[in-house]
C-alpha cells in the first residue's frame, strides 16, 4: 500500500514522467499535498491545452503558514486571490495517506456537486506542508457532450450552505462572514440559475419548485439582504429574492440567459468566437 494516494478519471491521461517527478519530490521532501498543472484535451479534435499556471510559489516545500494564509482562504472563497486557486479537482494532486487515515478526512457521499472541494479542504485543514510542480502532467479529457450536464435538484441547497460548510470546518482557522465571501456566493447563486437553461430536456415546473425552496429560506435572505449588486440585472434579481419572489427571478434569468445565446451566436455569425469560445469553455472546465 502506497504512502501516497493519486485520484484519477478513467477515461483521462497523465504524462509517463509525472510519477517519477513527483517521487523525485517525496524522497526530498515528504510534503502532505504534491500539486502540478493540468491541460484540457478535446477528443473532437484531437488537441491539447494547457493550463494556465497558479501563482503559488514554485519547487519549494511551502509551510503550514503559507497554506493557511495563502491557499485555504481562496479555497473557501474568502479571499478574492483567484490567482491561488488550486481548483476543485482531487486529480490534480497527490495526498499522503497518513493525513487521510489520521484525521478521517473523507468525501462527503451525500454531495454529487463540489465534495472533491470539501474534501480538499477538510485535508488542507490538517496539513502541514505543500508542494508545488508548475508543469502540465494530467490532462481532463472532453468529449462532444460534456457540456450539456444534467439537472441537480440539490444544486441550490448546495451553493447556499457552502459558507456553512467551510466555516464549519474551519472556524478559528479563517475569518469568514467577510463582504466578498458574500457577494461571491450571491453571484454564484444566480449563475447557478442562469446554467440550468443551458440543459437539455430539463423540466422546468420542478425547476422553478426547487428555486422557490430555495430563495424563501433564511439563508437565501441573509445572503441576499448583503449583496451588493453591480448591474441592473443583479439588483433586479436580489429585489426579486428579497419579495421571495421565485417566478419573477425565474423570468429574469430566463431572458438574461436568452440574450447571452443571441449574443453568442450574433460573435458566431461575425466569425470571431469559435477560438475564443473554446479557449473560453476550457478556462471554465479548469476554474471550476
């Protein structure tokens, strides 16, 4: 039994040398997290593309104090460092086993959204150093319909109580109830929303059932009462959670979703998207 533990996709691919680099690093070092940069390849057209590269310091052992200053507060979205990120994926790095079975971390099996995050955060939570390699060594393979998703009814549970769930985790490690924890979770509420039109066939009488239980509960309310909104949509939307009024939040997102497809199409149409909506679908696929 390895000391070390690597999660990977079956249908994905890894370079023949990342194991013999990340060993190479082990037998110097022995850090709790071994991390390294990941691409995307499309299987439509047989291209590679690489990941951009975190701003995380680089081939050195980085110390609990940095992890906790620097990595977990972007991992638990407050601090607005995007740069530091080192994304949801488990895949993309290697976690020592003793950490694991020591403090029990484990997935949280009731999730299908976000539980390779939480479990990141319950291991960094205990971890003492981190390593990180700035080369692509793992690639997420696409195929031609990995972008039309299926409907989650616990997609908006989930963003609602993840404040709950990081602070519980890690309270009196990271100071949270910060105003761009809040705004960061009201927006990503609403770009919840607005990604459940982009599914095919998705029933829209349960969807609207299942932003209703959502929007009237107190932490919709007490998420929302903070939001500081910056365009007109955003404060049409935060006035409508506010009524706890779901068909009208419906209504919006429905035409804001809408006339972004038209404006899509309208770049597709002057010839100047295709590229820049690949590269565009490939920066979500790795900030996610």
């Amino acid at each position: 039994m390895g000391d070390y533990i690597h999660f990977i996709d079956s249908d994905d691919f890894i370079e023949p040398d990342l194991y013999s680099k990340c060993a190479d690093v082990i037998k110097r070092s022995s850090p709790d997290v071994v991390m390294f940069d990941h691409g995307v390849y499309f299987e439509k057209d047989g291209k590679k593309y690489e990941g951009e590269s975190i701003a995380l310091e680089k081939n050195i052992l980085l110390d609990r104090e940095y992890i906790v200053k620097n990595i977990l507060p972007v991992m638990v979205n407050i601090d607005s460092r995007k740069e530091l990120f080192i994304h949801n994926f488990v895949w993309n790095k290697l976690w020592k086993r003793s950490v694991i079975n020591s403090h029990k971390v484990r997935f949280d099996e009731s999730r299908n959204r976000w539980e390779d995050r939480l479990f990141q955060v319950a291991f960094l939570k205990w971890a003492e150093t981190f390593f990180y390699i700035p080369q692509n060594e793992y690639y997420y393979v696409l195929g031609n319909s990995v972008f039309s998703g299926k409907y989650d009814s616990q997609v908006f549970d989930i963003v609602l109580r993840g404040k709950e769930d990081y602070k519980t985790l890690l309270d009196g490690i990271c100071v949270f109830d910060t105003d761009y924890e809040n705004n960061y979770y009201s927006r990503v509420f609403i770009e919840t929303i607005l990604a459940q039109f982009g599914i095919h066939a998705i029933d829209e009488g349960i969807f609207q059932k299942d932003l209703q239980r959502a929007i009237i509960t107190e932490r919709a309310q007490c998420l929302f009462a903070s939001f500081e909104a910056a365009t007109d949509f955003e404060r049409k939307v935060k006035a409508h959670i506010l009524r706890r009024d779901a068909r009208g939040v419906y209504l919006l997102c429905k035409c804001e979703y809408a006339k972004r497809k038209n404006e899509q199409a309208m770049e597709e149409r002057n010839g100047k998207s295709i590229l820049r909506r690949t590269v565009k679908k490939v920066k979500r696929i790795l900030s996610k």
